[in-house]
C-alpha cells in the first residue's frame, strides 16, 4: 500500500513540475524578452494558459493532502524547518494570480496595467526560485526536526537547511527548466 501512496505522491509532483513550472516559464520569458516580442509573449500566454492557468496547482494541493495524510511526522517537519520559503511561494502564486487576472480582465486599462505586468513577470521568477530552495532543503538531508531545536540555533533550523549553495542552484535550475518548458509549450502555438 505505501507505493500505490509514494506512486501518486511522485505522480502528483511530476505533473506539477511540469505543468505549473510550464506557466510559470511563460511569465520568465516574457520578463527576459525584448521589448517588441513581449507583446507577442504577452497574446500566445493569454492563448495558451488562460482556460487552465490556475487548474495546474491543483496537483500541489494533492501532493501536499498526500503527505499531509499519509506521512503527517514527515509533513510536520517539512512544514515547521521549511515555512519560510513555503510562505513566500504561496504568497508568489498568489501575487502571479492576482496580476494575471487583473492584466486580462481588468475592465479600466490605466497605469495599473504597468504594476500587474511587473508582478506577474517577477513572481513568476521568484516563485518557481523558491519552489527549489524548498525542494533542494528536502533533497539536502539537511533539515532539522525543529522539535529538537533546544540542541540547535535558529539559524540552522530554520535558514541553513534551505538556504546554502545546492539549495541556491537547485532554485535557479528549476526556474531554467520552467522556462525551457515554457518554450517547448509556447512554440507549436506562435504563427511565425
């Protein structure tokens, strides 16, 4: 039973590396694009990711019921050691949906539309960087059980386990993949 449980747990994190770190590449790529092509990234995104832009974070929320349920120790820890970067992720897919709707939708096209761009291009930069500081704390073997933290600073339960130099470039490697899977989505839907 417990693989049918860590099938559907890598199951659910593969689909969202790939098609949330696909949404979140679109924002990349158009934050490192050129002036005149931003608005042709801008068009294909709305094209590509506006029916489903919010369903691929669906698969997080499996993942983390799964551990939640299933590995409630292992959770707690994770959860505890890593709220840092975990609060700024969710505060990053919040920030990237909030702009992505108020760029599309927004009835009164003003300045605003400068400040919701900006957000969306950064968080979707920052987001898919901490998603890997998380998973490159996991992956480390670093974490501390904060239940344990009389024998530890707070700087090593809290900050070492997720903030040292694999963490750093498992981060920005994952926010290199996100936008080459951006690419690959996005080119069967350009016309030139």
């Amino acid at each position: 039973m417990i693989y049918v449980v860590l099938a559907f747990l890598a199951i659910s994190l593969l689909l969202y590396v790939l098609l949330a770190g696909a949404d979140f590449g679109a924002g990349i790529i158009e934050l490192f694009s050129s002036k005149e092509n931003q608005a042709i990234n801008k068009k294909t995104v709305y094209q590509v990711m506006g029916p489903v832009w919010e369903a691929n974070h669906i698969w997080i929320i499996i993942l983390i019921v799964i551990l939640w349920i299933a590995f409630p120790h292992y959770y707690n820890i994770l959860v505890l050691a890593l709220h840092i970067p975990l609060t700024l992720v969710l505060l990053g897919i919040t920030l990237r949906g909030i702009a992505f709707v108020f760029r599309y939708y927004d009835a009164y096209k003003d300045s605003s539309q400068i400040l919701y761009d900006w957000m969306f291009k950064t968080s979707s930069l920052v987001t898919p960087i901490f998603l890997g500081l998380t998973m490159g704390g996991v992956v480390s073997g670093d974490i501390i059980n904060p239940s344990q933290m009389e024998n530890h600073s707070f700087l090593e339960v809290y900050i070492h386990s997720w903030f040292n130099v694999f963490s750093i470039l498992t981060g920005f490697f994952y926010a290199a993949l996100c936008a080459f899977l951006a690419s690959v989505f996005l080119i069967g839907e350009v016309d030139d």
